[in-house]
C-alpha cells in the first residue's frame, strides 16, 4: 500500500484532479512558484514517490473473474488510441484500502461510474513479472523509441517482451500528458500477458 492514510490519499486527489484539468479543454492556472518542488517533495514523504508494483493489486470488476488478455493496439485518432486494448487494468492501494482508480468508478461524490454500476473492488496477487515502469517522461520517451509505430506505442509488441506496464503516481504527474500514456487518467497498470492471477475480496 502507498502513503500515510489521510495525507496520501489527499494528495493524489489533488493529482487526479489537476492531471484531468490539463485534458478537460480549460486552461489552467500556472502552478506557483516552488509548487513543483513541494509536490515532489510531498510525493516521497507520503510513500506515493514508490514506484513499485506492488502485489495485491486493486481490480474492479462484476464478478472477479479474470477475462482473457488478448492485447492489441487501440483505436486511432483520440486519446483513448494510447491505451492497450484487450487488456486487465489494476491499480495500487493507498493506505486504507481504497483504490486509486475510485475516482473512475464512483465520480467525484459518487454521481455516476465511468464504467457503469456494479463493479466490485478485488485484491489480485501475482508473482515474479516483467513490467515496464512509467516514472518520467523518459520513460515514455524510451517505451516509444522501442515499441514506436509512427507517433503512436504498439502495445503488441510491448507484449513480446513485457507483462505489464505501470504508470506511477510520479509517471502520472509528470509524463501523463505525453503521447504513448495520455489518457491514462490515474495510476494504473495494463497487463498485457497473462502471469496466473490469483484474485481475492479486497
């Protein structure tokens, strides 16, 4: 789990929140001087600086059952083509318990679900993988010199080489605006290979 209960999950709403603002079409206001750094700062005192995948993960489904992962490359032409397809989503719990992918699920005050109603939350373990860590923007910069198809990541070939890639928290603040990751609204983690699941209540 990521961070001190109250302080860390404050602070990665803040970052949900200002990383959804540079995508909603608004513009908004530069950050104050020394922001940065306090931000940075907050990161490694909270835990949220680790960029460790770390087993259980958070999975929100129906039923708990683990679907087939068939990874291909998305659609183009929108943000939604920078995201794998076919595969399974996790993400890291913060302290306490809670995802950090609720937000997506439950709304800011618990209006609506980004992908519908009736998803549950489940722990998902894993042993020993190969993930491709999202912490910088030269890790993009990287993943797309490797697995670059034009300006766009083929996530296929990604799988030849590695189950997972895993957007941090750190990754999400400051690469997710980045082709290759945009879209990706919180931190998470596409797993493009099968690596046997064991998934458990959460």
């Amino acid at each position: 789990m990521m961070g001190e209960q109250v302080d860390a999950e404050r602070l990665y709403r803040h970052i949900v929140f200002a990383h959804s603002l540079q995508h909603s079409g608004r513009n908004p206001p530069e950050p104050t001087p020394g922001a940065v750094e306090r931000v940075m700062r907050a990161l490694e005192e909270t835990g949220l600086g680790d960029s460790t995948l770390v087993s259980p993960q958070a999975w929100h489904s129906v039923d708990g059952v683990v679907p087939e992962i068939a990874v291909s490359d998305g659609p183009g032409g929108s943000v939604f083509g920078d995201k794998p397809v076919g595969t399974l989503w996790t993400s890291s719990f913060l302290a306490g318990g809670v995802s950090a992918w609720q937000w997506g699920e439950w709304g800011e005050w618990g209006e609506w679900a980004e992908f519908g109603g009736g998803r549950r939350l489940f722990a998902v373990e894993f042993g020993d993988v190969e993930v491709w860590t999202i912490d910088s923007p030269g890790d993009v910069g990287e993943l797309g010199r490797r697995y670059g198809v034009g300006r766009r990541i083929s996530w296929a070939a990604v799988a030849e080489d590695f189950d997972a890639v895993h957007l941090s928290v750190r990754g999400l603040l400051t690469a997710g605006h980045l082709g290759g990751v945009r879209g990706w609204d919180a931190e998470s983690t596409a797993w493009l290979r099968p690596v046997g699941f064991r998934v458990g209540s959460a």
